[in-house]
C-alpha cells in the first residue's frame, strides 16, 4: 500500500510499503521518467514544491524531478546530494533545502520566487 503521498500544483508523487515512488499527473512537474531507476525502491522521503519534487533514496541520495526552472534541476549542488542526506523540504514555487549528514544546508532552485 502506499504509505506517504505529497503533491505540486499538478502532480502527485507516493511513496509505496517497499519505498518504491509512483508519480502521476502533469509531465511538466511531474514526470519522474528520468529518475524512475533510483525511485524503484527504497525511498525515505519525498518533498513536492509546487514544481518540482525531490526524494532521499536508500543511501541519502536525492533525486529530483519536475520542471527544471522550479526545482528539479539540482546539478549544482548534485555532489553535496549524493549521499548521507538526512531531511528535504520544499518551499512553495520551487526551491528546496536538504540537511546533511554534518548538518549543513543544502539549497537549490528558484531563488526568485
């Protein structure tokens, strides 16, 4: 069954009993084709602003999904992302902050909206 479920503006993301993610509605933000590999199992967490979204998978990697002006694009901080992340949370249009396993925060996205 699915144990957690969160949501953009038009598209859902749930986390299922084996960690899987299922995502659903508008491709725009939130088509997790490009990701779906690292979604297959495992998942902790996952954060929805209101573009893009972004999971902590088994080894405390995130990945992120949805539209790239909002969000999903992480590559700047892709290195940091990698492994050993603790907590993600969205804010509204499309940035997110991630806490690391040292502590630090981790931000990426809009940073004008």
């Amino acid at each position: 069954g699915v144990q957690h479920v969160v949501a953009s503006r038009a598209a859902f993301a749930a986390i299922t009993s084996d960690g899987a993610v299922i995502t659903w509605g508008d491709p725009m933000v939130g088509d997790s084709t490009a990701v779906a590999e690292r979604l297959a199992a495992g998942v902790r967490h996952v954060a929805a602003a209101r573009n893009a979204f972004a999971a902590i998978t088994a080894d405390g990697a995130v990945a992120t999904w949805g539209h790239p002006a909002y969000g999903s694009d992480s590559t700047a901080v892709a290195e940091r992302l990698a492994a050993g992340v603790r907590h993600v949370v969205a804010a509204d249009v499309g940035a997110f902050a991630a806490v690391a396993a040292d502590g630090a925060v981790i931000t990426w996205g809009d940073s004008e909206g």
